[in-house]
C-alpha cells in the first residue's frame, strides 16, 4: 500500500514538474523569439481568427513564428479575445508584449466599425460612442446634417479623427456607391437626388426583403404622382428619441413635418442612412400599379392596387 501511495505522489510531482517545465519553456520560446527590428504598422482585418491574426503578423515579421505566437495565445487563454484594427508595434518587442497590446488594444491607432444599413445618424454616433471613439453627443452636430449620406458600411477608422473626418469618411463612400448618372435617373423620375435618397431612406426602413424594394420604391412613387400621403409609420417613428415596436393613433396625429399620414409629399430630409440595394431601388424601382403594402410575418410584404384589396391583406396578415 505505501509503494502504491508513494508511486501516486511520485507521478503527481513528475506531473507537476513536467508542467513547471512545460510553462517555463513556452515562456521562454515566445520571450525571446519576437524581436521586430523596426515600429511596424499592421491592420488587422475585422473578423480575423486567431490564426489569421498568428499568421498575419508572421508574415510582417513581428513575430518569428505564426506557430510560436498561435501557442501562447492559446496558452494565455487569449485565442478568442484579440482585436481587429490598426496597430503599431514597436521594434524589438517581446512576443507576450505583442499579445497583450492585440488583446488590450494597446498602441490600436485605427478600430473597425461596422455601420448597420437603416442606422439613423443618432444611432450611428452611439455606435462610434461603444467603439471607444468619443462620446455620442460630440458627434450629433457632425452627422445629423448629413443624415441619408453616410453610407453603412465597415470601416477602420483612427482613433485620433474628429467626427467632421468621420462624417467625409462616410459620405465619400456615399458617393461611391450612388449611380453615377443619380442626376439623370432622378430628373426621369421628376425629383431631385436628395429626394431620391430620401424615398431611399424610407424603403430601407421598411423592406426586409431585398427584392421587394424597387416593387415599395415604386409605390411610393406611384403615390406622389397622384397626390396620396406616403402613409409610412417609420417616417413618424424618425422623430422618436427611441425605437417604438408600433406606432398609436396618437403617434399618428402628431403635428411634424415627417407625419406623411398629414402630409403629402416626402419628408424634408432623409430619416434613415440607405444601404446598396435601397439605393438602387430608389433610383430603378419596379413600374406597376400597386398603392399600397402591407408587412407579413414571414418578412414579406403583401401588395395591392385598391383600399379594398388593402383592408383584406390587412384583415388577413395583421389579425
């Protein structure tokens, strides 16, 4: 029985020593096996794996070994925490200082950020607020103006911009995205571009399929030929400081100049930041007769050319 007990405190102790030795030679190897020669700038992209990462800065020789720093990651539990963005490392960096810098975001000069399509201006200055880029109000005066024209897209952008920079940065991808001939397309349709945007805006806010959005673009256009209030419950819900599920008969008789069930025509600006495929519904919508839309549960909609046909969609799909 004592040689049984001392042969398991034997093999405890070996285990123990075993991983002490393990450890310290992990340590070792990756202390000194990362020495960067200059301050390299590297830009991790937004959604990069561990190993993406490992192997990214290997190949700009922050590290030695994409193997070696994959290891120590996984070592250090960090595998899954390491950020996305613009680094600079500095020469002659220990390979562990290399990883706490992309955990922590340590000498990080640029940070990703993902605008979602539909995002107001307000709620895309909370979104730069979580990124860690300044507070939400700094950035109001800076974006609200240009509501409609900050493209929804991913960007890496620097810490040190000021919301003005942030603004160009969005609306310079606006402008890429927009058809190039938006003058000639809007002057067929009887607008102007910013109108275009704006009826942009509002099918972005309200389709949930992309193929139905030239199909809403061109009711709304069918509406204003003929006079008819929009009758758009996210053209009210745009003067809300918050996101409201429904909209009351009460939301429905405020006095604004965005109530397009008192209002014909559009709203005075853009309420919603349009992605790609609402751009170009805006700017190429579906001829046909429909009037009127109403949203199914499955994320479709149910079109209709009369009030009758609209009173039964309704009666059938909103029970």
């Amino acid at each position: 029985m004592r040689s049984f007990v001392r042969a398991i405190v034997a093999i405890a102790v070996f285990a123990c020593v075993l991983g002490a030795v393990a450890a310290f030679g992990v340590r070792a190897l990756v202390t000194n096996a990362a020495l960067p020669e200059t301050d390299t700038d590297v830009v991790i992209p937004s959604g990069a794996t561990g190993r993406d990462i490992s192997r990214l800065l290997a190949d700009r020789r922050v590290v030695s070994s994409a193997a070696a720093f994959e290891l120590l990651a996984r070592y250090e539990g960090a595998r899954t925490t390491m950020k996305a963005g613009e680094f600079v490392f500095a020469a002659h960096q220990p390979m562990t200082d290399v990883l706490r810098e992309v955990v922590t975001g340590g000498r990080q000069v640029a940070v990703w950020v993902t605008i979602p399509e539909g995002y107001t201006a307000r709620e895309i200055a909370g979104t730069l607020e979580a990124a860690g880029l300044g507070e939400a109000s700094s950035f109001d005066a800076a974006l609200v103006r240009h509501e409609g024209y900050l493209f929804p897209e991913t960007y890496l952008v620097p810490r040190s911009a000021t919301p003005a920079e942030i603004a160009r940065l969005m609306i310079a991808q606006f402008e890429r995205e927009v058809p190039r001939d938006a003058p000639a397309l809007a002057r067929r349709l009887g607008l102007s571009v910013p109108q275009v945007v704006t009826v942009a805006s509002i099918v972005e806010r309200e389709a949930k399929v992309d193929a139905e959005r030239p199909l809403m673009a061109g009711v709304y256009y069918n509406r204003l030929r003929l006079g008819m209030p929009l009758q758009v419950d996210a053209t009210i819900e745009y003067t809300f400081a918050h996101h409201k599920d429904a909209i009351t008969y009460a939301d429905l008789a405020r006095d604004s100049p965005y109530n397009t069930y008192e209002h014909a025509g559009l709203p005075p600006t853009p309420i919603a930041n349009p992605g790609r495929a609402s751009l170009l519904a805006a700017f190429h919508p579906q001829a046909s007769q429909y009037l009127y839309y109403v949203a199914m549960r499955n994320g479709h909609s149910a079109f209709s050319r009369t009030l009758a046909g609209h009173n039964a969609n309704v009666a059938r799909y909103l029970k």
